[in-house]
C-alpha cells in the first residue's frame, strides 16, 4: 500500500513538468529501472504491481494525459551496475519523459547524472546516501524516501558515538559510509572498529516474520518535498518497542513532538549514556586497565634502552679497532736511509778505528741527524739499536 501511495504521488508530480494543457493530449513515457539486491527491498517483484496499479489509476484521473509504462528489470545485482546502459538506450533509441528508479545508490548514480546532461526528471525510492544531495550534480533527481542527511537531525547533545554497523548488508554499508561522510564534513573524528561476529544458531523464521510485519504496517500523509527535491521525511523514536512510541520528528515542519506522560526506558534505568565510556569505547582508559598490565609505554621504553645500549657497545669496540689500525699504520719512526750520514773513517782516529775485518757483533757508529729519532731501522741484516749518545747511532747485528 505505501508503495502504491508513494507512485501514485511521484506520477503526479510527472504531470507537472507536462507543458500541454489539459484540453490537448499528451504522451507521458514513463521508463522505470529496477535491479536486483538493492540496499532497499525495492526490486521488480515488489514494485511491478504497485507501479502498474498507480498507472491505471492516473490515467483515470488525468484523461487528456497517457502515462505509458516501461519497465526495464536488470536481473543482474547492483554491482553489476548496467543500469546506465539501460537508460541510454531508452533514451536514445525511444522517448523518455521521465524515469523511475534505480533504487540501488550505485545504479542511480550514472543514471542519475545521464538524466541531468539530458534534462530528464527521475524520481526513486532509493538514493538515502548523502552523495544524492549534491543538486549541481543531480539537478533533475527527486528522492521519495528517506535520507541519511536528514536522519542526522536527530541529536542527543553527544560528542562522541559509536556506532555497530552489519556490513553483510549493503544497505548497512552505506548507511555507514554516508553517516561517517556527514560527520566527516562537520570536522569531527572519526575511528573506525571492525569486529567479526558469528552465530552458529539456527535463525527463527516464524519470529522474524512476526517482527517484519509489525515494521511492514504503515500509514503516510502528503509528501512534501524540499527545495533541494527530497522527501521530508516523518521518524518515530520506540524505545526498542515498536508498538509504543516515545517521539516523533516532523520533518516537514522541523518539529520534534514528545508523547505525554512517556520516557525512553534507558538500559540500567540510570539515564541516557555517557557521551564517552567511563573505560573508552575500547576498555583502553588507564584507569580501567588490570593492575601491573603492560602498557605501550612500558613495552617501548625496556627495548628502546637495550638497543641504545647494544648501540654504545658496538661503538666502543669499532672505535678501538680503528683506533688500533691507526696506531698500526702510523709510520712515525721509520726514516729514510738518505737522513743517515756515516762517519769516515779517519775522523774517527785510534780510538774508534773502524775494520771491515771486524767482529760483526761489534758495535758499528753511525752519526744521524739530530733532527731525526730513531727507535729501529731494517735494512737487510742490519738492526739499530735503541741508543742514541752524542748524536751518534750504534749499529749492531747482534740478535741475542
């Protein structure tokens, strides 16, 4: 029934874009687009019916205008995302006067931007992500549903919320996706937490059938549509009850009306949470924290010490290595054999007489530069010795 209404209301609205008079015939050429797993239960099996009713009953009302319907069902899912192709070719192949649908958010975006280079009104069920309410981009786009912007007027004085999200559902996804882009936009933080849950229990069908169809009965007045070419949209607070309603927001006329005589029954009947945790969304608060638990802190600071530490004592050990290498290769006491000046014989006289006949181990006197130290000299057999008296140098093969 609410599906017949909200047809019903969007063909009309059809009528208006019509610049005939009532005394002239006019072709209306309604081409509806429908594809599979949307992240609304909108699809060709739930809406045929409704669409080709509301047909039928406005071309009763509306003699001189012939609503002519075409319905377009791509059988593949949403992701697929063939409903462009869908649309261009009606439009370039037929006549289009306006389209239906897609309800997929990722099928109604190309169609959605074809039909706004083209000038083509498009009204859906669908689009409740924020991205649809960029009127530059989607001119001609009018949503009948509900929108995640206009959800969002809905506070409770918090700062900060959590929020769990099924992603298994697509539409969970981008009621995610698009409630994070509009906080995004206001400069608020966002963390996002990704937990699995699994169930092996058996789901109770005859349960979620009796909880469907006590969320399936609804009843809607006038739809009123905004200056941006959205729905303004009515919610219903029910305290986790949907037989007991505790608010209602209107959103036509931005007001938020309380029921008498009820309050929302919060968990613990302490009140409405906290705007933050008293251990943090996560549990991580110091203060909650078990007695003697490692922090990151105290793991960080031990191994950031033992690796300044093994640090220093590599560096210790290569400095002495080169130091000692240096010290190595340091040839400070080597000199050059022309710096060496022998002494002739006859300088000498009686008292330092010098024989090539002589004892090898005797000592042999060598005059050297002053300016020159001498700890040990090679020069094939020969070995200086460490003495130096009188600017004079002994010489000696002596090995013992």
């Amino acid at each position: 029934m609410l599906l017949i209404i909200f047809t019903f209301h969007l063909l009309l609205i059809i009528e208006k874009y019509s610049t005939e008079t009532v005394s002239q015939n006019y072709e209306a050429d309604i081409v509806a687009i429908f594809v599979s797993e949307s992240e609304l239960q909108l699809n060709v099996q739930s809406l045929q019916a409704a669409v080709t009713l509301a047909v039928d009953d406005v071309n009763k009302l509306y003699p001189n205008i012939k609503f002519n319907l075409k319905l377009k069902n791509d059988s593949k899912t949403c992701f697929n995302n063939n409903a462009g192709v869908l649309a261009a070719e009606e439009y370039y192949l037929s006549r289009v006067t306006a389209f239906i649908g897609p309800a997929c958010s990722r099928a109604l975006d190309p169609v959605g931007r074809m039909a706004s280079h083209w000038n083509v009104p498009i009204y859906t069920a669908g689009g409740i992500d924020t991205l649809f309410s960029a009127k530059n981009i989607f001119n001609t786009l009018t949503r009948i549903s509900f929108s995640i912007d206009q959800v969002t007027k809905f506070l409770l004085n918090w700062q900060h919320i959590a929020i769990f999200v099924d992603e298994s559902e697509s539409s969970e996804t981008i009621l995610r996706r698009s409630f994070s882009e509009t906080v995004r936009d206001s400069n608020y933080q966002i963390y996002p937490i990704y937990k699995e849950f699994l169930s092996s229990s058996l789901p109770n069908y005859k349960r979620m059938l009796l909880d469907a169809s006590k969320g399936a009965r609804a009843i809607t007045e006038d739809i009123r549509i905004n200056e941006n070419g959205d729905r303004e949209a009515d919610y219903t607070l029910n305290d986790m009850d949907p037989d007991t309603a505790n608010c209602n927001f209107f959103g036509s006329r931005q007001l938020y009306d309380k029921s008498e005589n009820r309050e929302i029954n919060w968990a613990g009947n302490i009140g409405p949470p906290l705007d933050v945790p008293h251990c943090g969304f996560t549990g991580n608060a110091p203060e909650c924290l078990p007695t003697g638990a490692a922090t990151t802190l105290n793991i960080i600071l031990p191994i950031l010490f033992a690796v300044i530490m093994f640090i220093t004592v590599i560096g210790i050990f290569a400095y002495r290595k080169i130091a000692l290498e240096a010290k190595l290769a340091d040839h400070w006491w080597k000199i050059e054999w022309s710096d060496l000046e022998f002494i002739d014989e006859s300088h000498l006289g009686s008292s330092a007489s010098f024989s090539r006949s002589h004892n090898r181990s005797t000592p042999t006197t060598v005059k050297v530069q002053t300016t020159v130290s001498l700890r040990k000299l090679h020069d094939s057999d020969l070995i200086v010795a460490y003495n130096v008296i009188n600017n004079s140098l002994f010489l000696s093969n002596d090995y013992s």
